[in-house]
C-alpha cells in the first residue's frame, strides 16, 4: 500500500482545493482572469487576431483541455530577465538545470521531464534542434518576445507537434505593428559581488578580488518598425558580452572563481506581414545568430575548448482564416541552417526543414474538426575524425485528426484527437481525449487521458565523440507511455483567482546515458520511468489607488512531485528517483505597481535532487530571492535594477557546476513610437 500513497495524498490535496466551490458561487465573478494571474483567458480565442497587443499565434486551435499559463509583454518588460529560463523560472516557478550563467546549456524542466521532452515553438513551430532534442535559450532576444504560451501535459492537442511528454512552449516574436513608427533600445550592465578566492583547487594561492567582476556583462537591443492599414515590418538585433566571472563555493568550501567561461554572442531577426485579399495574411521572418564560447573542459579547469555557433533561418507563414464560412487554412515553411564549430576537429553542418499546414473546418455550431500534417527533414555533414558516416539524414512527421465537440456552448467541450506519426522505419497512432467543463461561473474543470510518445533524437542514436568516449546506440527504442491530469481553475472574486492540477504519466523505455563497465558512455533505454503529483497556485489582486499605488498582487506556487526509475530489478521500494527532478519546488511573488513604476519581489525553493540514476550523488537543497524594480523617467525612458541571488545562495546546478552568487543588474529602456 506504500507505494500508492503518493497518488492519494495528491486526490485529498486537490480535494480540499476545489471543495468551496460546490459551497458557494459569486454571481458575475465569472469573467476571464487577467492573463498576468497566468490563467487562460478566453478572450484570447478570438483567433486569429492579428491586431491583438499580445502578439500572433500563427499555428494551432485556440482550444486547449490542458492547464495553460500565459506571461503577457507586460510582465516580461517588468522582469527585465535575463533569458527565457529566467523569466520561466520567475514566474512560473520552474525547475532548470544550468550548467552555469548566460550562455551556458541550460534545461527546462516540466512534471519531470526534460527540455528534449518539452516540444518548444517559435511562432507556433518547432524549434527544439532534430539532432539533439535541446534548444538553446541564448538564440531568443528576450527583449522581442511578445507572448510566451505554456501548456502542460504530454501529447498536445493545442498545436500537434509530436514529443511533447513534458509539455509544450510557444515563444511569440511575430506581431502586426501599430501604426506609424516605433524604435527603441535596452542596455544594461551585470556584475557579480568581487572577493577573495583560490586559485587552485582544493587549495591555492589566493587571488585578489577581481574589481573587473562589478562589469562581467554588458547586453544591448535594438528595434525599429512601422505599421500601416495593410504592412507592417520590424528588425531588431541584439548582443551579449560575458564574462562569466563570478565566484562560488566548490564541494570543499573554498571560495572559487568562474573562469573560462566567456561567451561573446549577437543576434538579429526581421519580420514582414502583410494583409491578402479575404483577411488572409503573409508573414515571413528571418532570424540570425553567432556566438563565440569558451567551455571549461571540467567545470573547475583553466583551460578552454572554444564553440562556435552560426545559424540562420527563414520562416513563411500563411493563414487564411475564411476560405468560406466554415473552412480555414495556415501553414508554415521553415529552413534553418546551422554552423557548429568545437574545438580543432570538430564540425558540423546541419539543415533541417520543416512544413506544416493545418486546416480547420466547422460544420456546426456545437463541432470543429481539424485535420493536418507536419514533416521535418534533417540533413547532417560532421565533418569529425571519429566519425566512419559523417553525412546522415532523416525525416520525421505525421497526420493528425481532431474533434471539439461542444453540446451546451460556453459550458462542455470535449475534444478527442489521434496523431499518426511516423520516422520513416516506423509509425504509431498517438490518441488523446480532454474536456473541459464550466460548472459554475466561477470554475472550470479539465481533464485529459493522453498516449505520450517520442522518438530518439538524433544523435542519441548516431552521435560519435572525438575520444570515442561517448557513443549513441542505432538500436534505442522509443518513449512511449500514459498518462492524465485533472485541472481546476476557480475565479471567485476579482481578487482572487487559483489553479491546481493532479497528474500521473508512465514512459516505457526512458532513454538516459550511461556509463557501461568499460567506461565509454551511451544512451540506454534503462526502463520504466513513473511520475505522480499535483501543483497549486493561488494569485490575490488587491487594486490600491491611493497615494500613487495602484495594485499588489501576492502570488504562491507549490508542486509536489515524486517520481521512480524501475529499471532491471528495481521496484518502487527501492525508491529510486529520476536525475535532476526535486520532490518539493515552492516559491512566492510579492507585485507592486504605481504610477510610474514597479518592484517585484520573488523567491524559489527546490529540495534535494540527484545527479545519477542510482541516487547516489545529492545535490542540495536550495533558494534563491529575487528583485526588480522599473521606474518610468519621461515619457520614452525606463530604468531598471535588478538583484539576483539575494542571499547569496551556494548551490550547483548541474552536477559540478556552481551558480553565480548575488549580483545587481542596471539597465535603462528606450521606447519612441510615432502613432500615425
């Protein structure tokens, strides 16, 4: 019976959540949730809405069964983060795994999987890399971002794209310019608190502190564009210099201080919409990234291997909402290019492709049904020593079918889906089934029991290191497995709003790398992976307009999560957990808005997570307190500090991998726009 317990703890838990509900309803109080609160906002549905402020979700359904959270323009101008991960952390309390500060590999993580797991998006298409899995936050200019959508849950049903286990994230950059002119800039510096250090380890001579650290990063981004009745345009560009010279404490606690770890990086994106005769519209967009990094060969090394990374893409976008009254089209063509340089020997040229359209056709109040295909192309040139087939290609894609039906509208939906997808060798149907059900005014229950599948990325099945030390397996299986939630979000008052969920998911055939006797390393299908939990999240909005405030908003997160790894002879009393997943995350946001600024304050706890499969490498507890203030100068003018790391927290990451203690950002923002 042990075993079970966690499953229903969870049911109690999120019992007594929704149980107010059945005893009392606030008539009126039903109205859509301000989207800073990250509940979905039905207003959001009027699709596609191409003049709407928060951008354009070019690909999918606007109906979702899932748990959705939305982070508006707003709060990421508020936030002033310092990538994708950062914002994701601050606001949704997610868990991530970095291998050190900017620039760094960094992993998302949601309900316990990883971000090979995570199907990422940018304008609706996908954008994890085909050969590995992994999306590297440094590419997106935070400060383009216009929308960021965060659907979670395996096998999504929103936009169709296949391995999504954990979840899915759609990055929004595109958007219709207002009329007339606008341009505008952000620069900011970062430092990190200089002092005494070693300058080997365990032990060393010590170094003097390093007044250089008050200056370790500089950011700078650009943008200009311009909106008329039919065209619109905008370009932007950004660049990063870090240093990444921060200090820390190692497993000895000698103070320590990051080196070899600069990272140099710019980049630029240019976007195009047109309007087309019957409301269809035309995007195109164009993006461009370089970036120069030193590596340490282990993470305490003075010595360097340096990467080089180019990429490039071209994204074309169509979308004709009214072919006629009940039919509507969009699509997508996307090639990217991708330069990797590592070290002397090591090279790679990658092009992918990517086509999707979807089609939607209703022929009824109460029925939407939605039929499309999607196709990725791979074509990999590693030019390395090791490797006996350096050109290697690959396809992946699907077709799909999906049902909403609404019996009683606004009340009941229910939507039943099935993908087929295929990597050429093999094909497998992926179903899904949610509703969504409006009880009362003021809440709304979602439930969905979904197939959760992937197959192995590239280069877990090809992949060749120049030492030959790590090996991908041509014979891995894929990830397949169940799994279900159920959500409640309830609205009482305009005060206060919450959400809660309760999942559990089962993977057959988990794939993670692992080290054989000989000591050569490659990715195992090492058994059965098995997560169970439930999450809450309660926002409270006080409006104040007195004395210049205008509002506070109180907001807590909490997910508990226990997970088992069930490979061999292990059985859940051996109570072995998956690497780098903590059974507790909370955190709390304190939001003050006045007339002419804000101050935000936020906090982050995780508890203990482990490196190995075996558990036998813990890594700390830890929390981490976070602040922002933003105060208008002017009509165009922003400035902003930040502090990070408040406590000056020692913890690592990754295993080995120490995070940067406090350090203070100060920037200021430029906006000029010119409405015609």
């Amino acid at each position: 019976m042990r075993r079970y317990a966690p499953l229903w703890f969870s049911i109690v838990i999120f019992t007594v959540l929704i149980t107010p509900v059945f005893s009392q309803e606030t008539p009126g109080a039903g109205e859509a949730a301000d989207t800073e609160t990250g509940a979905y906002d039905e207003s959001f549905d009027d699709y596609p809405d191409f003049g709407q402020a928060e951008g354009i979700t070019v690909i999918g359904t606007p109906e979702t069964t899932q748990r959705m959270e939305v982070i508006t323009k707003e709060q990421i101008e508020r936030r002033h983060p310092q990538d994708l991960t950062t914002l994701l952390e601050d606001e949704l309390d997610m868990s991530i795994t970095r291998y050190g500060a900017y620039g760094n590999q960094t992993e998302i993580n949601m309900r316990g999987f990883d971000t090979e797991r995570i199907a990422i998006l940018i304008d609706g298409v996908p954008a994890n890399s085909p050969r590995s899995g992994e999306f590297d936050v440094s590419q997106i200019d935070i400060n383009n971002v216009e929308r960021i959508e965060v659907i979670y849950g395996g096998s999504d049903t929103k936009y169709n794209v296949s391995g999504a286990l954990g979840g899915v994230i759609n990055i929004i950059t595109v958007k219709k310019q207002p009329l007339g002119f606008n341009l505008g800039g952000t620069f900011s510096n970062t430092g990190y608190l200089p002092g005494q250090y070693n300058t080997r380890h365990p032990k060393g001579t010590v170094g003097e502190p390093e007044y250089t650290d008050l200056f370790d990063m500089q950011t700078l981004s650009l943008f200009a564009g311009y909106g008329s009745e039919t065209f619109s345009w905008k370009t932007s560009a950004f660049g990063n210099l870090a240093g990444n010279h921060y200090r820390y404490q190692d497993d000895y606690g000698f103070a320590r201080r990051k080196i070899s770890n600069e990272i140099k990086d710019i980049g630029g994106q240019a976007s195009l919409v047109w309007d087309v005769p019957k409301d269809a519209i035309l995007l195109s967009d164009t993006k461009a990234y370089f970036a120069y990094k030193d590596f340490p060969i282990t993470p305490n090394s003075s010595g360097s291997a340096v990467s080089k990374d180019f990429q490039i893409s071209e994204n074309l976008m169509f979308t004709a909402p009214a072919i006629r009254d009940d039919l509507s089209t969009e699509g997508s063509f996307t090639y990217q290019y991708s330069n990797t340089r590592y070290g002397v020997d090591i090279k790679s040229f990658d092009h992918y492709i990517t086509a999707i359209n979807r089609w939607g056709w209703y022929p009824h109040d109460t029925l939407t049904l939605r039929a499309g295909a999607d196709w990725r192309f791979l074509y990999i040139d590693s030019r390395s020593a090791t490797e006996t087939q350096p050109v290697k290609s690959g396809n992946q894609g699907g077709v799909y079918l999906t049902a909403e039906f609404s019996p009683v509208l606004n009340k009941f939906m229910l939507i039943g889906s099935v993908k087929g997808a295929t990597d050429t060798k093999q094909a497998v149907a992926i179903p899904k089934l949610g509703f969504s059900w409006n009880i009362t005014d003021t809440f709304t229950l979602k439930n969905n029991y979904f197939r959760s599948f992937k197959f192995p990325d590239f280069d877990d099945l090809y992949y060749r290191s120049l030492d030959n030390i790590f090996v991908g397996n041509p014979h891995l299986k894929p990830e397949d497995g169940l799994g279900a939630d159920l959500s409640g979000e309830w609205t009482p008052t305009e005060t206060f709003s919450a959400n809660s969920t309760v999942y559990a998911q089962w993977t057959e055939d988990s794939i993670h790398w692992i080290k054989s006797a000989g000591g050569r390393w490659s990715p195992e299908n090492i058994g059965t992976a098995q997560f169970i939990g439930f999450d809450v999240r309660p926002v409270v909005r006080i409006p104040v307009n007195r004395h210049g405030i205008k509002s506070l908003k109180l907001g807590v997160t909490y997910q508990y999560q226990v997970s088992w790894l069930l490979s061999g002879t292990l059985t859940y009393d051996d109570g072995y957990r998956i690497p780098y997943m903590p059974t507790h995350i909370a955190g709390g946001s304190v939001d003050l808005v006045w007339n002419t600024g804000s101050a935000l304050l936020t906090a982050h706890y995780e508890t203990t997570r482990y490196a190995d499969t075996m558990n036998e490498m813990p890594m700390d507890p830890h929390l981490t307190i976070n602040a922002t203030v933003n105060q208008d100068i002017g009509k165009h003018c922003t400035a902003f500090a930040s502090l990070r790391n408040i406590a000056n927290s020692h913890y690592e990451s990754f295993s080995g991998y120490y995070m940067p203690g406090i350090s203070l950002t100060l920037g200021g923002k430029v906006k000029i726009m010119s409405i015609e």
